[in-house]
C-alpha cells in the first residue's frame, strides 16, 4: 500500500507540475498542444530536440518557463515529495496505516480530478499573470481563445507541394479569403520568415503558409490538386454558406 500511494503521487505532482508550464506556455501565444508537449519534455528531459523546441528557446519568456520544468524535474522534486510522504505513512502505527491509506487514495483522486480540471487553469492563470508581469513586459493573451480554435479554427502550416492549387500563383489569383482562410505569413528558404504578405506575392513550391481559418478547409487546400476547380468552387460555396449563417465568426465576408 506504501509503495502504491507513493508512486501515484509522484505520478499526480508531475501532472500537476506539467499542467502549470503547459498554462504558462500558452500565455505565451502557444497552443494548448504544443504547450502540453513542451511542457512534458522539459519536465521529463526527453525528446526536447524537435524543430517546435528550438524554435521555443528563442523565445526570452518561454525559455525561461522551460528552463523552470528542466530545473524541477532534473532536481528529482516529485520524487522528493513522494520518499517524504512515503516516510509519514510509515511512521503511522499499523493499526492506523488502513485509515490512512483510505483517506490518502481518496486524496489522490482528487489531485487527479483537480490536474485535468479547467477550473485549475482559471486559478493558475492570474497568479502566472502576475509572475509574468513581474518578471517580464510581455503582453499575454490567451491565442486559443482569441481565434477560436477550439470552435472550429487553426493556425496550421500547409507546406506548397510541386504539383499543388497553390503552386505558382499570386496570393491575388488565390483569393484565399474566399474559402475563409487568412495568410498570416510564410516560410521560404531564401527569404526566411514573411509576415502578412502582400497580394502579388508568388507562392513557390517548398513554400511553408501559415493559414488560419476553418480546420476542414486548412485540411482541404493542403491536399487540393493544381487543376481541381471544382474543389476550388465547392469551398466558396461552403464558405459563402457559412459566412451566411454565422456573421460574425471570424474569417466572414465584409
């Protein structure tokens, strides 16, 4: 019984621990996935070797979030907690560990309830903002709430295939807010980052877009072949209809 209750606490404090980088991660600007990932692979120290984490360490406020999580689970914290809870129960008579045990695995249930519980980013929320604000001039905002993208939206990046609809035409000859999808930028090889791109830019094959707007159609122009104008029409339509029915969703018609 000791050991179990030991090792589920270790278990509940990194969820715990995991769940405030990942909320400080996302006042950032990051998406809830993404901020999750980080999170667990600085707390954990592995697989913190990807494209999405060097780009992150670029950045002053999440490198030092980051480097908070590879502190804490490098230290040995979690299991720290853990041997001492584990010595307090041990200290307890026999005839009491039973009761103890009880009330200490109904205690962990409600850790485990409370660390997937959103009511716990609310509670987190002010008290990173004030750290935030204390440590930094960042200006935070909740990005997933802002545009949505737990309704329907995402910031996706759709990669400019050879033989692609996108391949070889302006961004004006696109059009693509008639299918409800933003560029907020791209990524070429020789020029590197472009934000907000003007209409007679001609997109290349190898060319990385950062669309937003609905997932289906993020999805659908990804896939869509060079001479498919019937999928080209279809996504107007489906547009214009939805443009109709939600007038003021983001992405509508002005």
């Amino acid at each position: 019984m000791l050991l179990l209750l030991t090792f589920l606490l270790s278990i509940l404090v990194s969820m715990l621990v995991v769940r405030t980088l990942a909320v400080a991660l996302t006042m950032t600007g990051l998406t809830q996935e993404i901020a999750t990932f980080q999170a667990l692979s600085a707390f954990s120290g592995a697989g913190y070797t990807t494209s999405e984490s060097e780009s992150i360490t670029t950045h002053p406020m999440r490198r030092r979030i980051i480097a908070t999580g590879i502190r804490i689970g490098s230290a040995g914290v979690v299991a720290v907690l853990a041997s001492g809870a584990g010595s307090v129960l041990q200290a307890v008579g026999d005839e009491q560990l039973v009761q103890r045990g009880i009330i200490g695995v109904l205690g962990l249930i409600g850790l485990a309830a409370l660390s997937s519980s959103r009511h716990v980013d609310r509670v987190l929320r002010p008290v990173l903002r004030a750290a935030l604000a204390r440590t930094t001039t960042l200006d935070d905002k909740d990005y997933t709430a802002l545009l949505r993208l737990s309704r329907g939206f995402e910031v996706a990046e759709v990669v400019v295939e050879p033989d692609s609809w996108l391949a070889d035409r302006t961004l004006r000859e696109l059009d693509l807010h008639a299918e409800g999808l933003h560029l907020l930028g791209l990524e070429r090889e020789e020029a590197g980052y472009v934000a907000v791109p003007t209409p007679d830019m001609h997109l290349l094959a190898g060319d990385i877009l950062v669309l937003y707007g609905p997932t289906s159609g993020t999805l659908e122009i990804a896939k869509r072949a060079r001479r498919d104008q019937a999928a080209r029409d279809a996504a107007v339509r489906r547009e214009t209809e939805r443009a109709a029915a939600q007038p003021d969703a983001p992405g509508t018609h002005e």
